[in-house]
C-alpha cells in the first residue's frame, strides 16, 4: 500500500470514526515534541502522526517548538496533552510530571550522549578539548549538555570557563552539523540520534568522530503531567503508544524512528541523570 | 622601428598597401574585439552586482535579528542553509561580522573561525555597487553592510566563485580572436588582391619606365586602363608628355643638324661675292683669248688669269665642302684648317669692311689630338658671331696657340660684348630662350662633349671668348 492510499485510508477511517464518537472524540490530542529525535524530518513526523491517529482513533496534533524549556513550558500550562521529552527536564519537573512511557532503542530503554569532533581532530578525550569551541544542544538536554557539563564538573573545573565559546545549536542534528562544518571543535549530541544519523545522512556523521561516550542513561520518555495522567486523551494516547509495534503504521513509524517499541518505565530508569543533576548543582 | 620603416618603404606599393590595409584591420579588429569583452564584462558584473545585491538584501533580512544578539549558531544556521539551498555555487564563502570586525560565523567556519579578525577576508574585497571583474582571477571578493532596523550592526564579506565567467570571458575572447584573425586574413587578402590589381597599371608604368633608359615611349593603347580613371588620365598624360618630349628631342636634334649649314649659309652672300668677283674677270680672259687667239703673249697672260681665278675657286668650293663633309669626322686638326677657315671667314670680314687679326702658333704635334670637324666648327661660330658683334669697319681676332696639354683658341671682338641672353647660351644649360640662333649653345655642348671650357672677358673695349681644348678629350 502506497503512503498516499494509506494515508487516505487513515483519512476516511478518522472520519468515520469522527461521525460516530461523541464530541470530545473530534478534539485532537496535542502531543509536544522536543528534538530528542529527527524532529527535522517531516517523513518521521507524519508517519509517527499517522500512528497515533491509528493507534487513538482521534485527530493528533504534534506540537514543536524550538527548545526543550518551550515545549516543557507548554506541557506544565497545559498546553499540551503529553510531551516527548528529554529525561532532564522530567526530572527538572519530576513533582509534577508522570512518564507514560519509555521508547525502547536496540533493546533497552536507555541511550547514550556523544562527545564528537571533527573528523580529522586530533583529540580523544574530554580533557583535549579544553580552550576550544564547543556546540551544545539545549540547556536541557540532558545528552546535548547535562552530560557534558557535569563531566566537566567532575573533573574538577568550572563549565563556564572551560571552553573558550560555547553555543546552542538547538538540536542534536544541528550539534553534528556545527561540528561537521567546523563552526565549533566539538560538541555534545544524543546518542542515538547521531546513529539514527549515521544511518540517513552518513555524509554527515562521517565528517564527526565520537570520542567519547556516556554510561547508558534512561532514554527520552513520554511524560505527562500527573493531574493528567487519568484523562481520557492521555489514556488513550499512552495505549496507541504502547501499542505502535502492532500495527502497521506504527511499525513504520518506529522502523523510520529506528525504535523498537515503547514500554512502561520507571523513574529510576533517569538516576544516571538524576546523579549528573545533582553533580552540576552541588557546583 | 625605424629600420621597419625603411623596409616598409623599400616594399612595392602593390604590397606596402595591402600590407598597411592588413595593418589597419587588425587594428580595427582588436579595437572591436576590446569593446565586445568590455561589454561583456559590463553585462557579467552587472549580472554579479544584481546577484551579489540579492544576496546580501535576502542575508540582511535572515541574519539581522541574530547578527543583533550575535547568535552563532543563527547566524551559521542560516549561511549553512543559504549555501546548501544552491546559491553555494556562486557563493563560495560568505562572513558575517560583527560591527568590531569579529567574525560572527561563516559558511565554512574553517577559513572563517568563530570570533576571528574579518580584517585578513575583507581585504580587496570590492563593494557591491562598484564590483569589477579583473584578470583571471576565479574568485572575487565582496564587502557590504549588513543593516537591520536602520543601523548597521554588522558586515557581510563573501566570496563569489567567478571562474565561469572568466572563462565565458576567455572562451569569448578566444571566439573573438580566432573569428577576427580569420576575418582580418580573409579581408586583408582580398584587400591585398584588390590593391594589387587597382594599381597593376601604376606597375605596369613603372616597368614601362624603367625599360626606357631615359628615353620616353608611349605605352601601347592596349596597355592603357579603360574608362576615365585617375590612372586612365595619367596614362594618357604620361604619353602626350612622352610624345611632346619625343617631338622635342628631335626638334632639338633637327636644329643642330641645321645649325651646321646655318654658319655657312651665313657666309653664302659672301661667297657668292667671293665667286661672282673673279667671274668678270675669267670671262674677260675668255673673250681676250678669243679675240686675241693668235697673239700667245696675250693668250698666255689671259689663261694665267683664268688659271688664277679658277684656282681661287677651286679653293673656295673644296673649303665650302670640306667644312661639312660627314667623312671628315675623325680627323685629327691640321694647320690647313685654319688657312680653310680664313679663307672662308675673310670674304665676311672683307664685306663688313673689317680689319682681321689672325695668329696660328701651333705645331702640327700638337694639333693632332684634337678633332678637325669640332674645332673648326666652334671657331666658325665663334668667329661668325665675333663679325657680327664688331659691326661695320670692326676689329675681329684669332689667336690660336697649342701644346701637348691643350689647344687655346682665343677669338676677339670690338663690339659692345656679349648680351645677357648669348651669355646665357654659352656659358649655362639654361633653356634657349625663342627668337636667338643656337650657334652659340652648340659651341658649348660642343666644348663640353670635348671636355673643354670656356671663358669669357671683357677688356680694352674688347670682348675676348677663350676656348681650352684638353688634348685627349673626348673624340668627335
């Protein structure tokens, strides 16, 4: 089945179902998305939109903003139903938030943050970087700068002063392509967005070399707010969730997301985080 | 240089003017050539100033917000998109800077670090409104403010890769250069064939002239261009001239030929005196031997007289024949010359009551060497002309002296001396003015032919024209 026929199959299959539920059926369930993932391509997008319309039966709303404190700002408002967000900022607001799941990559919840450099640099360690240019993703990424900054804390110097420049690139895309167009020496990227990378635009990825990688650290979870958790959109939301890997959308959407499924997890899937956290606010 | 002019002018007109045509249009040719490139690159750095404008407007508006807040990653993000869009092509790299000079970010943040002095990129870089493209330089560099809201707050440098447009321009110049050098062959040959054959005639004269060795020959009608050409009118004038001069080298030749007889036509009323004289009495002596036949004293006296008579007319008549017998020419100058010239000249100077001083010292040796036929002709004009001049009951003088160096004939006059115009004929090659005898012009050509001078002076009321002979000049 072509994407067009399906798409239009979706189409109808919403409609109909439009027709036949009551009001609040017709109400799109708004999930925020942060850039833990390929938030740049639109493919990736629509199919994991697509998915969810399958998977809820009701119009999906996808909501993207530019950095992670937007769309965690619009999740706490209630501005949206559920976010996909990075595990740092779920646990900057862990009193509030609830996880609704946890997206399973190469057979574990869990990923890793990257430090990389251009290709032809020399350095292979943290520590050779040091008076050099450096890309972050966001302030709170937890892979794109949470990881960094609390090695650099660990090692006993002060993050501000440890590179000569910092920049947010606000995105683990836009971090790799900092690094591969020689803007900054190095920079600190998501894991498994630099191999989802490595797999859809090698070019790019081949012009960046990891020098260091993380212990495995709970990956980017489906959070939403605890008052929410029982409304019927979430509920809803979180079983299509859970259920991608049965249908066909849903197995399309997760093999373009290079995930394997998304399972239940537990907050203390995020102590790696929750140590680094405390590293760089002990400082 | 100069040597080419020199060997330019050496050349035949036939070639020097399709050469200087050939000149001229390759000239021509690379004057039209030079305003076909500057018109291109007028068109090419219109192109690129229009390029380079869009560029930089649809930048400003993109990167001013971030180039304020001096946001890197924007700033980069923007440039890395604006490159990867396609404009890369032309764009080779493009800065931006802040108002400091400090690099901001740059499409290819390794030639342009983060936070680097844009001093080293921005020099030579041209503005936008005056973008030239010179040389063969593949990539130029431009300079523009970069404004937002009404204030600069920064600048923009980017390289344009130009590479394609400097060879259009180098393929176009090649075009140019390959077509004005096949044109300017082909032109110039045809120019070189037209010349040629527009001034084939002008050749044709020349060679005619050149074959005349100094002499003057109309060229054959055939020979002659058709139509009423400039080169037509010169063949035509060129053979009424030749004719005109053929008419008067034979008049010339005419005269003196006849200048010859004239001298002694002159003295022919002489002569007939000379003759008719002794008629009267030869006669006499006939009819007294008639009358007195039988009386042989008588007989004998009047046959002495005829026989005197007769003598003096033999003597006449050979002399008269001497003077102007062609078989003569050659003959080495005897004393009997002079003797034949007075007895010529002497009846003249008898008939203008003259008084003759006549003196030849010379001896025979001395003479020989020189023509008869020449020296008696000088001296029979001069002497005529000296009776002329010295009038009636005048003194005219000859005096003659050689050795083995010269001859020096001195002939004498007491008239009023030479006029300005028988000056002119005798001492200068000054054209003979109509109305006078050429005697006197031939005894100078005569003079010259023997290598001689002449001189001329005026003293005690005498007018003395002295002619020197060398011995051994040029045989009559």
């Amino acid at each position: 089945m072509t994407t067009q026929t399906r798409r239009q199959a979706l189409a109808l299959i919403a409609t109909a179902f439009a027709a036949a539920s009551p009001a609040w059926a017709q109400t799109p369930i708004r999930l925020g998305l942060t850039p833990v993932f390929l938030d740049n391509d639109g493919e990736v997008i629509e199919r994991l939109r697509a998915a969810l319309v399958r998977g809820t039966g009701r119009p999906i709303e996808l909501v993207q903003r530019r950095t992670y404190q937007e769309v965690t700002g619009l999740l706490l408002e209630g501005g949206v139903d559920a976010a996909w967000l990075c595990g740092f900022p779920f646990l900057q607001h862990e009193a509030r938030l609830a996880l609704l799941g946890v997206p399973v990559w190469r057979g574990a919840p869990l990923y890793q943050s990257y430090l990389i450099v251009g290709a032809d640099d020399p350095a292979t360690g943290l520590s050779d970087l040091r008076g050099g240019t450096h890309a972050y993703s966001d302030p709170d990424s937890n892979s794109g700068w949470l990881v960094t900054v609390s090695d650099i804390v660990r090692m006993g110097e002060a993050p501000e002063a440890f590179f000569a420049r910092t920049l947010f690139a606000y995105g683990h895309r836009n971090v790799t392509r900092a690094v591969a167009g020689g803007l900054t020496r190095s920079g600190s990227v998501d894991g498994y967005v630099w191999e989802a990378l490595a797999a859809v635009e090698p070019a790019l990825t081949a012009r960046t070399r990891v020098i260091s990688r993380s212990e495995r650290l709970g990956f980017p979870p489906f959070v939403t707010r605890r008052e929410a958790v029982a409304d019927p959109a979430v509920t809803t939301l979180q079983a299509a969730i859970f259920g991608l890997n049965t249908s066909p959308e849903g197995q399309e959407a997760l093999r373009l997301l290079q995930l394997d499924r998304v399972e239940a997890g537990t907050p203390s899937l995020f102590d790696g985080i929750r140590s680094r956290m405390r590293d760089v606010q002990g400082t | 240089m100069g040597a080419l002019t020199l060997r330019l002018q050496s050349l035949p007109l036939s070639l020097r003017l399709p050469l200087i045509a050939a000149g001229l249009m390759v000239l021509v040719g690379m004057v039209a050539s030079q305003q076909v490139l500057s018109a291109l690159s007028a068109v090419q750095e219109e192109r690129l100033r229009e390029l380079a404008q869009l560029h930089v407007d649809g930048l400003a508006v993109a990167l001013g917000p971030a180039v304020l807040r001096r946001d890197v990653w924007e700033v980069y993000d923007t440039l890395d998109r604006a490159t990867a869009a396609g404009s890369g092509q032309r764009m080779v790299l493009t800065v931006v800077a802040d108002d400091a000079g400090r690099v901001i970010a740059a499409s290819d943040p390794l030639r342009a670090p983060v936070d680097s002095d844009v001093g080293p990129l921005a020099k030579g870089a041209q503005p936008i409104d005056a973008i030239r493209l010179l040389g063969a330089e593949g990539h130029i560099r431009i300079a523009a403010d970069l404004d937002y809201q009404g204030r600069r707050v920064g600048r923009i440098i980017s390289e344009l890769n130009v590479a394609d447009l400097v060879a259009e321009r180098r393929a176009a110049g090649l075009y140019l250069l390959a077509g004005n050098t096949a044109a300017t062959l082909a032109l110039a040959f045809g120019g070189y064939l037209a010349m040629r054959r527009m001034l084939k005639p002008v050749a044709r004269l020349a060679g005619h002239m050149g074959r005349m060795e100094g002499t003057l020959e109309p060229i054959p009608s055939t020979d002659v261009p058709r139509g009423d050409t400039e080169l037509a009118r010169l063949f035509q004038t060129y053979n009424t001239m030749s004719g005109a001069v053929q008419a008067k080298t034979e008049a010339e030749r005419r005269l003196a030929e006849r200048e010859r007889f004239v001298s002694l036509g002159r003295l022919s009323s002489s002569l007939a005196h000379e003759i008719n004289n002794p008629l009267g009495g030869l006669l006499n002596a006939t009819d007294t031997i008639r009358t007195y036949a039988d009386r042989p004293a008588v007989v004998r006296d009047a046959a002495d007289l005829l026989d005197r008579g007769l003598r003096h007319l033999r003597d006449v008549a050979r002399a008269t024949l001497d003077h102007n017998r062609m078989d003569r020419s050659g003959q080495p100058l005897r004393p009997e010359d002079f003797d034949d010239l007075a007895l010529l000249f002497e009846p003249e100077v008898a008939r203008l009551g003259q008084h003759l001083d006549w003196a030849v010292q010379a001896a025979v040796a001395d003479l020989q060497p020189h023509p008869a036929v020449l020296v008696r002709q000088i001296l029979l004009n001069l002497l005529l002309n000296a009776a002329a001049a010295a009038g009636g009951a005048g003194g005219v003088g000859l005096y003659v002296a050689a050795d083995s160096k010269a001859l020096h004939l001195r002939i004498s006059d007491t008239g009023p001396g030479l006029s300005d115009a028988a000056r002119q004929r005798l001492l200068t090659d000054d054209p003979v003015q109509p109305g006078g005898g050429v005697g006197l012009r031939l005894v100078r050509d005569l003079v010259r032919q023997a290598g001689g001078r002449i001189d001329v002076a005026r003293r005690d009321r005498t007018t003395e024209i002295t002619v020197v002979l060398p011995a051994g000049g040029s045989p009559c």
